[in-house]
C-alpha cells in the first residue's frame, strides 16, 4: 500500500467533509455569538425577512420563531447574524401605530385634528403623558387627488398588540366620523361625453327634380 495514494484520498475526503460542514459550523458559531451577544432573547418580538414573531427557543444550530398563525419557523443563527434584524422589544416593550386617515374637501380640519386627539386619549393602551416618549401626534400630511390626508401617530404600552390597537382606533374613527357627519371619501372620476356633429360631406344632398316633358321635347 502507498501511502501517498492514501495521503490523496484523505484529503479529498477533509476537503468534501468541510464544505458539508461549512454551513453548520457557521450555524454553531453564529449561535454562540447570539448566546454571547444577547441581541434577541427568548420572548422577543422580531423581524427577521419576511417572518415576524415570537423568539420562542435559541439554540445551538437555529432559532425557533412563533408567527401570528402560530406557525413556528425555524431560522438558521447564521441568517441572524448576516441580515438585518429588527427587535421590537429590546430594551422595552413600547412601539409606535401610525393610522392613516383621509376626509372629504371642506371637513372642518380643526374638528378632524380635534376628533382624532381625543380618539387617542381615550384608548388605554395608548401613552399620553410620559418623560419618554412623546404624545399622541395628528399631522396633516397632504392635499392628495380626492381627500384631506391626516396621520394619527402613538406610542402604546405593548407593541404586540399593535394590530388590536390599530383596529380600536379605527372603529372609534369611524363612529366619531359617523357622529360628527364628516365623510371619509374614495376615489371619484368626473366623465364628459360630447356629442359631436356630424360632418358635412356626410350629409345627404335632395335628389334634382325630374326635367319637364315640355324642356325634354326640345
């Protein structure tokens, strides 16, 4: 037996072995990094790509995300090292819901701003008054196509329950609305039909009268 013949084989078996191992030992790594680093933790709500959910369990290999069907994803650690991920409840559980809402040309602007600031007051999950983040803000934002563009933005204690909250606020628009007689507009198109003319080469002429028997004779 030639050991040099052995020498080769064995070396293209580590060089195969390695490659099927890269992307667990990238995993394995990227894991201690997340169990070093802490940027997510269990309980956590993240963002990782197009899955948002609960960090349910982190090990070794993957992570474990909960998602709102409750579907769990498994997603490798090294995707949360590589890619951007977006921790909602990091250092607190606060976020922020931004509603938009758009009213019909000559709504009184002032009793819509006025509507929608206390829309905002009277939800409890909504923060009003704290040193840290700031109140309950109503912007209006634009002059659009076929309404009057408002934007109601809020802190809330919880972002989890931002779609909860979200949808809280958007009955209570629509009542207030409702009560107040303002109405929330959609998109509208004018349509003119003219009726044009027919033209004169299409018009027929009358037919020329018979010649007489007396002219015809001649």
């Amino acid at each position: 037996v030639e050991f040099k013949n052995l020498a080769i084989v064995a070396g293209a078996l580590s060089v195969g072995i390695g490659f099927g191992l890269q992307n667990i030992v990238n995993n394995f790594v990227s894991g201690l990094i997340l169990l070093f680093e802490r940027p997510i933790r269990r309980g956590d709500w993240i963002v990782v790509g197009n899955t948002e959910g609960n960090v349910k369990s982190i090990n070794i290999r993957s992570t474990e995300i909960q998602t709102f069907d409750r579907a769990n994803v498994i997603v490798p650690n090294s995707e949360l090292i590589s890619s951007q991920v977006t921790n909602w409840v990091l250092h607190d559980s606060i976020g922020r819901v931004v509603l938009p809402v758009s009213v019909a040309y000559g709504s009184d602007t002032e009793q819509v701003k006025q509507i929608l600031q206390d829309i905002a007051y009277d939800n409890p999950d909504v923060i009003r008054d704290s040193a840290y983040v700031p109140s309950p803000l109503i912007l209006f934002r634009r002059f659009a196509d076929n309404a009057l563009d408002f934007e109601l933005r809020c802190f809330i204690r919880n972002v989890e329950n931002r779609l909860s909250v979200t949808s809280e606020l958007n009955f209570a628009v629509d009542a207030a609305f409702r009560a107040a007689g303002i109405v929330i507009p959609f998109p509208q198109r004018d349509v003119h039909i003219v009726n044009s003319a027919p033209n004169d080469d299409t018009r027929q002429t009358p037919a020329a009268d018979p010649p007489d028997e007396e002219s015809s004779q001649l």
